[in-house]
C-alpha cells in the first residue's frame, strides 16, 4: 500500500484535503478525501500525516508495507512502531506488523493557536467530554470547536435518506447553547476500508480527522470509551489516542478518569442540554433518534432509570421495554465492565429489588456463557471439577479451624485471658 500524493482542493464553498493512494492488486489508485466548509479552509493542513492513520490498520489488515511518498511528521513516524506493537497484540488474528516505508520525514509546524476541537455525536462520552471542557472555568484545554464528520458514524452510501441533517442540526444547536463553534465535515475512509470499526479502526479514523485539521486546531479530543480501570482492546484508547499525534497537533484521550455509567447518572444528569439532546442508539442508521430497544438504549436508560432521570432524557422512552433482559448484549469482558457498573449504581442507589436481582441474574448468566465459549465439553467439565476439588480442599482445611473455635478449650483460655 502507498500514498502517492497529498492535495488541497476548494471547490463549491468546500475544501477537500486528498491523498492518492495505491493498493496492491488494484489497478488504480483510489482517492481518499476529508472535506470540510470553505471558512475552514486555514484549518486544513496540506500534509500526508491525516493519512496515515487511516493506512496504517488497513495495511496491517492485509499484511502490505506501507510506503508514505509526502513527507510525514517524524513524531508520528517514531510512534507507528508503538502503536502496531499494541494493536497487533490485541488483535493478533486481524492484525500483523508491517514495515512503514518513509520518503521523508519533517518536524510539522504548529498552529500558532491555541483552539481546541473536540469529536462530537451527542453521545454519552462526547456530550461528557463536551460539558468538561467547555467550561470557562476549566484553563486546561478549554473547548473552541466541535467535530462532526459524517462518514464517520456511517460510510457515506448509508447516508441515501438524508438522516444526518436532523443530527447535525441538533449538534450546532448545541454548540450554539455551549458557546463553541462546529466543524462540519465528511470523509469517505469507511467506504474504502471495511474494517471493525467497532472494534479497532474508529480511533485511528477519528485520529485521521484531528491530523486534517492540524492548520488550526493545536489540540483534539477524543472521548473516552472506558475507564482507566477497565482498559480492553479497543480502537480508542488511553495507551493509544497520544501516539497519533505529531509536532503541530495533540491528539488527547480525554475522560477515562469517569467510567461511563458515572458520567450518565451523575454528570449528564445535572445538564439539561444533555437531557434534551443525548443521543446513542445503533438501530438508526446515523440518524437523530434513540429507538429504546437496541442494546445500546438499555444499556444507557437503566442508569437513567436508576438515578431516577430517565423521565426527564426527553429523546428516550420514559420507560425500559419489558424484555430489557435479553436486549442487553454481555457478550465479552468489555460489556461485562459495563454491565457490573450499572449493578454497581443500582446497589449504591437502592434501586428496585427486581431490577437489581434481574441485572445480578443476567451478569451471572453472561460470565458463564462467556467463560464455556471456545472451549469444548471436555474442557467445561475438566475446569468444573477442577474448582470443585478446590472448594473442597479450602472447606477440609477451614474445618479444623471452625471446630478450634468454637472448642471448649479455646472458649476456657479466652476467659482466663480477660481475668
């Protein structure tokens, strides 16, 4: 794989950052673009570094050295090592390391700004992130803009019903209410490149954004998934989101010090913006609504019913739908976190006995499921016996300890100590 060129178009009030790019076993190259509003067109930086994250996982992918023709950034280029150390160690069968070939390497100008852009969806972890750092009070990294690209969420062919326009109007109607502007844009990196997205490829597409605009943005925000205590696998990431950034540009992980159940029922609540715009739905195509019965409603109502807000999240039903249960998704260690966080909240707010005892039985229904997937039959029985040789071994030995204490002897010498 290769990026041949990097180019800078402004057409029709847009401007189109471009890099051409060859693929082993394509005839021709394709073009990859971010476009942007023509009053943002001293944002964009003319420069290969937006490209090269959006390369680097999709390489790795096929198994293709990656050669970079423009001259990149050398902070970037010193990095890639790192970061393909820690993704091909996640994903050991998706991902391999490859050897990433530079032409040139350029210590990258920085903005002399200081404006900061933070990513954008209405969504828990980015209205968190949002509400933070729009703060006036907060020095550190205040918030200047907002980032919303459409083929971001979505690739570009979902988008044939129009649906992102309710979404972005809402999004500018929060910067407006927030004091901050908004950069709108798209990009058509997914049409490209069907990876995981949910898995793995989003943060270094969202990295890719931020590098674009490194004209006029000194920093960029993306909004944590997880908590520093529950670090999984995953295409954001606090051991991650840094290394993508260059001389010119900071990219930041930003909100891993809250997990996402907290910033739910005790940040999110206390906003009203919040509750008349929060949006997380999976079931509707990169539109505005949240339909209440995908897993991803369940799992962000149940905190809002337990902090006894979810009357007032006014873009949810007010209630949970019957089946909640089987709508929520635990299917491996990284939903489990999230899942022992709402019992967690429940417990810590006396929620209802029902709902408390269903989620403690859908838990423990799930870590069972999760701990036989793989493994055969044998392999379940053999770790059943070999726990239940355990627990006896530890009853056999606590024994003679309960029967020492509740000894007559024992009970005699207690007395005489107290004389």
């Amino acid at each position: 794989m290769k990026l041949l060129s990097v180019r800078q178009v402004t057409t029709d009030e847009k401007v189109r950052l471009v890099g051409s790019v060859e693929i082993n076993n394509q005839s021709q190259p394709i073009e990859l673009y971010f476009e942007y509003p023509e009053r943002f067109a001293s944002f964009v930086s003319e420069s290969a570094d937006a490209f090269v994250p959006a390369l680097l996982l999709p390489a790795m992918n096929k198994g293709e050295d990656l050669s970079i023709e423009p001259p990149i950034s050398e902070k970037l280029f010193r990095n890639l090592n790192v970061i393909q150390d820690i993704f091909q160690q996640w994903y050991p069968s998706k991902l391999q390391k490859i050897r990433v070939l530079a032409n040139s390497l350029t210590q990258a100008q920085a903005t002399p700004s200081n404006q900061v852009g933070a990513f954008f969806s209405l969504g828990v972890d980015s209205f968190h992130t949002l509400l933070k750092h729009a703060d006036r009070q907060n020095q550190h990294l205040p918030l200047s803009h907002l980032i919303y690209m459409k083929g971001i969420e979505r690739p570009l062919h979902v988008y044939k019903h129009g649906q992102e326009k309710e979404v972005i109007s809402r999004i500018l109607e929060v910067a407006q209410e927030t004091g901050v502007d908004c950069i709108v844009g798209e990009t058509n990196i997914r049409d490209h490149f069907s990876l995981a997205w949910g898995s793995y490829y989003h943060g270094a597409g969202l990295a890719s954004v931020a590098l674009s605009l490194a004209a006029g943005l000194r920093s960029v925000l993306i909004p944590s998934t997880d908590s520093y205590k529950d670090i999984f696998p995953w295409g954001t990431s606090p051991l991650i989101d840094h290394l993508w950034s260059t001389e010119a540009t900071d990219v930041v992980h930003d909100g891993s010090e809250t997990q996402r159940v907290e910033k739910i029922a005790h940040f999110l609540t206390q906003n009203p913006i919040a509750m008349k715009y929060l949006r997380v739905c999976t079931n509707n195509l990169g539109g505005e609504t949240n339909c209440g019965t995908c897993s991803k409603c369940v799992r962000t109502m149940l905190p809002l019913l337990i902090s006894g807000n979810l009357e007032r999240a006014i873009s949810f039903p007010n209630q949970l739908p019957g089946n909640w249960q089987r709508i929520l998704q635990i299917n491996d260690r990284h939903d489990l976190a999230h899942a022992e966080a709402i019992l967690k909240l429940a417990q810590e707010f006396n929620a209802d006995k029902k709902l408390v005892k269903a989620l403690a039985s859908k838990i423990e229904n799930s870590k069972a499921a999760i701990f036989c997937r793989g493994k055969n039959f044998a392999a379940i029985q053999a770790s059943i016996f070999h726990f239940y040789v355990i627990k006896k071994t530890i009853d056999l030995v606590k024994q003679p300890v309960k029967n020492l204490l509740n000894s007559k002897l024992l009970k005699t010498a207690a007395k005489m100590a107290s004389l």
